[in-house]
C-alpha cells in the first residue's frame, strides 16, 4: 500500500477506482461553486469469481476480464483518467491499532517498531508486507495509538496491474472503509461516539469513532457465518467494557448488500439492537452529483468510498 504522507503531498489524483467482488466503479470529484461535486462516474458488475478478497490468497482470478470491465466504465465516463487513487476490499488487508506509550523521533525507528510489532500477529511473513499507518488517539503525554494498514505486496500488487494494464497510474491504495470514513472529516464528523456500518456482499466491517478519531475497527468475511446482529452485539459489548462507552450519538449504516429489502431489514436490526435511529450514508451531502439524477441505494453504495478517498485527498492538497 502507498505511503499516504507521500502521495498527498502530490496533486490529487484524476479519478478513484474501487475494485471489489461484485463491481469495479469509478468516479471523478472536483469542486463547482466552491464546493465538491461528482462530475462522472460508472460502474460495471462483476460476475461471481473473478474477485473473492483474501488476506493470504489470490484476489482477483481472472485480471483481463478485471480489466475489460474496469475499461467499459472508463469508456462511458468520457474522461480523461491517468493518475488514480485505487480502492480494494476491507479483507483484502488488515487494519489493526497500536499503542505505544513513547514514539520514535525518526522515521525509520517508528517504522522498524512498526514491523516489529507486526511480527507478532501478521499472518505472513512482515517482509512480505506492505504496511501504511497514520495518527490515531493520543495516549498518556507522549504516546499514540496508530491506525495499521497490512496486506500481502503480492496481494496489492494484483489490484494494481488490472489499472496499469489500462494505462492507469494507481498511487494510493486504500481500504473501503477507511476511504468511506472520508466523508466525515471536519464539519462532517458527527459529535460524540458513533458507529459507522458497512456491509458489503463478501465481508462486513464495523468501525467506532469519537468524533474523526477511529477507536475501533473490525472486518469480518461473509463465509465466516457471523451474522450483522452478532458482529454488532460483540462490538456494542466491547465498546461498553473497553473502551468504557456511554453510548452512540449516531449510527451509520453503508452499503446496499445488492438489494433494498437487505439494507433494511439491516436498519432496523440495528435499531432494535443499539436503541437509537440508524441513518443511511448518503455522499451526495458532501459532494453533489451534476447530472441531477436522485441517488438511489445502489449509488450511494458504489460513490461512498469512491468520494470519501478523493474528499479526503483534495483537503489535504489544500491545507
């Protein structure tokens, strides 16, 4: 996975690219009346098999037919599209947080901690990995917890060559959630504790934040068996006991699961679970759509990430 300091020190990206097991969708953010709009995008389905994420096996199965999708979408965009930020499956990696109580002055100490720490728990060899981290919640007076993000290079690697083969530059490579939680920085991060849903046909991930600050991140595989309720039930319970919560001012719930009837009998198996109203994540509120066409579940599924990563991309460029 890129560096994320590094790339963000460049211009943004032309588009972002999510590449996922049952689509690949492309979308281009850029600014209209000072404020953020999705001047295009599209999105090709993908048939069963093609994409199956894995943290240790091989991802994407057939990258032509990958490829020959990711184009048709290209196609009907009608952009000119180089340099990408590229989106893959929360399973596809591992994002953990770690806490140090003391952190190292140079760069090539905190990394090498990094790994060392990695070493512990990584399901492959750490050297084989590529690993980004950011600044997560303060600790104590000199510490800080960090966000780390591992995956196979060889994984990352078969994401990237289904752009490259199209002629496309992928410098960012970011998880679907993580570039989904784009869209609640600043004025958009909710107060208090909320808790951010997001399910998907193959895995559901379920994160905790406090205000922009992610306290909690958990991703678990659809043929794992669990159910949403249990996943949320152990995470309510986690956040009672752990993290010595007092309830959520909010909840959010992403992703259509491919039909209407899923998202809602997901909603409101979350409501009748937490207690408290569950909203749908809607990324027209931060970035308009210009076509003027109502954004039903199914695009706001896909532009989620998909704006969330350029969102996040164009603030850093500006700051």
């Amino acid at each position: 996975m890129s560096p994320l300091a590094t790339w963000l020190a460049s211009p943004p990206p032309d588009a972002a690219i999510e590449i996922a097991a049952d689509r690949v969708a492309a979308a281009i953010v850029g600014t209209r009346g000072g404020s953020l709009a999705v001047t295009a995008y599209a999105f090709e389905p993908l048939p069963a098999g093609l994409v199956t994420s894995s943290l240790t096996g091989t991802n994407v199965h057939d990258r032509p037919a990958v490829a020959r999708a990711l184009r048709r979408a290209l196609d009907r965009m009608a952009a000119r599209v180089r340099r990408v930020a590229l989106v893959i499956p929360d399973t596809a990696a591992k994002v953990s947080l770690h806490r140090f109580d003391h952190l190292p002055v140079r760069r090539d100490d905190l990394e090498q901690l990094v790994r060392w720490q990695l070493r512990k728990t990584a399901p492959f060899p750490v050297d084989d990995a590529c690993i980004t981290y950011s600044p997560g919640i303060a600790v104590g007076t000199d510490g800080r917890e960090l966000i780390v993000e591992l995956a196979r290079r060889e994984t990352v690697r078969e994401y990237e060559t289904v752009c490259e083969e199209l002629g496309l530059e992928p410098g960012l490579v970011e998880t679907a959630t993580l570039a989904l939680l784009g869209l609640f920085t600043g004025a958009e991060a909710p107060a208090g504790d909320w808790l951010l849903v997001h399910v998907r046909p193959d895995y559901m991930s379920v994160v905790i934040l406090r205000g922009e600050e992610l306290l909690f991140h958990r991703s678990r595989p659809e043929e794992e068996g669990t159910a949403l309720n249990d996943i949320v039930h152990q995470t309510a319970m986690y956040y009672q006991d752990r993290l010595e919560g007092r309830g959520f001012t909010r909840v959010l719930l992403a992703g259509s699961h491919g039909a209407l009837s899923a998202i809602e009998d997901a909603r409101r198996s979350l409501e009748e679970r937490l207690d408290v109203a569950v909203d749908l994540v809607d990324p027209t509120r931060v970035a308009a759509l210009t076509d003027r066409i109502g954004a039903s579940l199914e695009l706001m599924d896909v532009l989620g990430p998909l704006v969330g990563i350029q969102r996040r991309m164009l603030a850093e460029a500006r700051a």
